[in-house]
C-alpha cells in the first residue's frame, strides 16, 4: 500500500508507505463495531404483540411507537 506525500520545497510528491499507526487507524475505521447495550437494544427491537422488526415491518409499514410495540398494534390495542 502506498500513499503520497508531498516534498518540501520541490511541488513534487513523493511515494511514501504508511506507517503502523496509519495502518491502525485505517483497520479501525472499517472494524465492525462491538455492540454496546443501548446499540443492541436498538437492534433488537421487536413488537411484543405481532412480532415485526426493523428489517420486516408489518404489511403497509409501521413505526416505533414505545419500546415493545409498533404502531400498528398500537392502533388495535386503542
């Protein structure tokens, strides 16, 4: 892997290898994130009553309306 840097006092760059730190850096930016336990609350969210998610939503769409119920259900449970 090469990346470019510039020369002093010449306007020419040069070719120069990253550093370990640079490598580093560059690995954690795409790492996958370790899932906290607010993020993992978010992630799993599911309807108590029909069972939707974020990923599979009920036939027409829905949206969180407390945690553990979609609207939808919500709108039947009134």
């Amino acid at each position: 892997m090469r990346s470019l840097g510039f020369l002093r006092g010449t306007n020419r760059w040069k070719k120069t290898r990253p550093t370990a730190q640079q490598l580093r850096a560059a690995a954690d930016l795409f790492a996958p994130r370790k899932p906290t336990p607010e993020r993992a609350a978010v992630d799993d969210r599911q309807c108590r009553i029909c069972g939707c998610t974020d990923e599979r939503t009920c036939a027409g769409g829905c949206h969180w309306v407390a945690p553990g119920l979609c609207s939808r259900c919500a709108g039947a449970a009134a």
